[in-house]
C-alpha cells in the first residue's frame, strides 16, 4: 500500500515528501494510521549526522494513532485502539534492563537497521528511530506501540512519545525535584516547556526560564516559569541575583550546547543538581577544572529519554492531564500538515519558530 511520507534520503539532504510502499505488518507487528507527530530537535540531530541512523529513512519518532490491523502474535492491541508510538521500547534482556534502567536499552534502536519500506523505485528505507511517524501510516513492532490511557486527545497525545516524557522525567527521575526547590530550565522549546510544567508540578518554589529568545517569556510563563532571563554571558549572575545569591537547586538544560551546559552548571549552587537534557554534537566540549569541581560539590548528570520507563510513566502523565496539571496543547506553537515538515526542519535550522505539530 502506498502512503505519503517525509523521507531523508542522505545525512544533510533535505527532507523529501514523497510517496512510499509500506508493507502489512509481518508477527509481531502494528500498523498505525498517524493522527499527528511532533517535529523535534532530536529528528534534525539525525537528519545533519548528529546522532546516526542508516539512511534513506522515514524519520518521525514522536506521534499517535490509531491501530489499523495487527500481526500474528499481537494478542494485546486490536485495530480501532488508540496508540502512543514508543521510539525506545526496552528489550528486557540486557545489562541495563536487568538494572532497571530500561531508558539506557543496549537494543533500544536495533529496529532502525531494518528495512520499513521501499520507495517506487524499490530503493529501501530504513525507520528513523524505530516508528517512522513522519507519514500517513507506519508499521512498527509491537513493543513500540503503547494502549493511549482515556481522557487524553488523540492528536495531542502525539507529544508524550518524546518531549513530555522527557522533561517530565527530567524533573522526576533525573534531577529528582523536591518541593520547595528552585529550578532554572535552560530552553524554552517543547521539552523546555513541557520541563517547566514538571517542575511546577514537582512543587518548585522558584522556577526560572532562560532562552535566546525574549519572545519565549509568555510561553514559558504560561508554562509554570515564575521568572524568565534572556540567555547572555550574564546569565548565570542573574539566577544567582533570583536566588538569594545562591544559584538554583536544580538546573535542567534542554539546548545541547557546551555554553549552554556551562551557564546551567554555573547557576547551580553549591551542593546542587545540573541535569543535561539536550543533545549536543561531539565538536561541543565543557570544560571544568579539578578544584571547582570539588569546591562547588555540585552533581552533573545526562538525562537519556528523561530516564523514563515509557509504559510505566504514561498513565502517570495521562492522569495530570485528566486533571488540568498537564496542558499538551500549550507546548505546541504551529500545526502544520505533512507537506509543511521541511520548511519547519529549515526553521529549526536557522533557529527560527517553536515546537510544529505535524497533524494528518
């Protein structure tokens, strides 16, 4: 069956809306009609070779549908079900599954060496990070395919596959926040936001948002941040000022880049907690020397998939959203259809508009 796709055909080439065969799932597989997906930094760290994928592939890692037809084996999903899409789905086997750390899946991304379809001229296309939620339908395993918990709308469901898990696990199970704490989230994107939420969730006292962009204070605002500061070589004097001179117990950085890393370790007071939510290039090296290190006694850390467990935290956020904590819809500033997904990836190139929900 043909369906309309976005297609990478080489790292650093543009994004290609084209049509592509997709096969009936085989055992233990799912075939998802997409009611959205989420364009995310993570999908332009694959298209430039920051994180590396085989390609030509279909890219698309955040999204939500509904189940179309089933596999042999796939006893617990039925066509008509509501779905999240699970780009990380944990094997069970593995050194850090037997931890418990099932963010941290050694097998995680074997699924995007396979082939998911093929273009008209046969030429074989590989599924991004494992869903290829960038096209009107995708066939996935069925680990990667999680039940969507009632209350929550299909289209902005799309968002907890990625950037709500994320930053609420960031918050949560990474920098584990306490009540009463004070937080400086380092970029007010999707996952910034959706950090922000968290944090005043958690029950942050003071929650500081810092981004490049002084057009991000009302979104970050209306996220939960009680203070915004525009990211400068100032920055982290001005946490410090907000803070009684202290610094913040938390900071959360959700850029991926060395200043931005650095600024978000020197607004840490001392004793304090510096989380790395962003995904950064090898070419963007920090630098810290021995005696800060051991007079700041501060905590660094990297935050992988906000060190979730997908099926275990899924209901948990799907209950703050029954409840008003949650609200999906604000980290969402443009929804575009299919055929808007490369000139939203140039946005995010030049550094230009916010978070685009791809809606089919």
């Amino acid at each position: 069956m043909t369906v309309r796709a976005a297609v990478l055909p080489a790292v650093g080439a543009p994004l290609e809306i084209t049509g592509i065969d997709l096969p009936e799932p085989g055992p233990g597989q799912v075939r998802v009609r997409l009611a959205a997906a989420g364009v995310c930094h993570s999908d332009l760290s694959l298209s430039n070779g920051t994180m590396r994928v085989p390609v030509p592939a279909v890219l698309g890692h955040e999204g939500a549908g509904t189940v179309v037809s089933v596999g042999e084996g796939v006893t617990h999903l039925a066509p008509g079900a509501p779905v999240v899409l699970n780009w990380a789905p944990a094997c069970g086997d593995c050194h850090a599954c037997a931890l418990g750390e099932v963010w941290l899946c050694a097998n995680a991304l074997n699924g995007a060496a396979g082939v998911h379809a093929r273009t008209a001229d046969g030429t074989e296309l590989h599924p991004g990070l494992n869903v290829a939620a960038f096209a009107e339908e995708t066939v996935v395993t069925a680990s990667c395919v999680l039940p969507l918990p009632d209350g929550v709308p299909l289209t902005d469901a799309a968002l907890l596959g990625c950037a709500v898990l994320t930053g609420y696990g960031a918050v949560h199970h990474a920098a584990r926040v306490r009540r009463g704490e004070t937080v400086a989230v380092f970029g007010a994107g999707g996952v910034g936001l959706a950090t922000l939420q968290s944090a005043r969730i958690a029950g942050a006292s003071r929650i500081i948002a810092v981004d490049v962009s002084p057009a991000k204070e009302v979104l970050a605002r209306a996220a939960g941040a009680t203070d915004f500061v525009l990211a400068s070589d100032t920055t982290a004097r001005e946490i410090r000022a907000l803070t009684g001179k202290q610094g913040a117990d938390v900071a959360i950085e959700c850029v991926g880049r060395a200043a931005t890393i650095r600024a978000a370790w020197d607004s840490t007071r001392r004793g304090g907690r510096t989380t790395v939510v962003g995904i950064g290039g090898k070419d963007q090296e920090v630098t810290f020397n021995a005696l800060e290190i051991f007079h700041w006694g501060r905590t660094l850390s990297g935050c992988v998939y906000g060190n979730t467990d997908p099926a275990r935290d899924l209901p948990v956020l799907a209950e703050h959203v029954r409840e008003g904590r949650l609200d999906l819809s604000a980290l969402v500033t443009e929804r575009i259809g299919l055929d808007g997904i490369p000139a939203a990836f140039e946005n995010m190139l030049a550094g230009k508009g916010g978070r685009a929900l791809v809606v089919f």
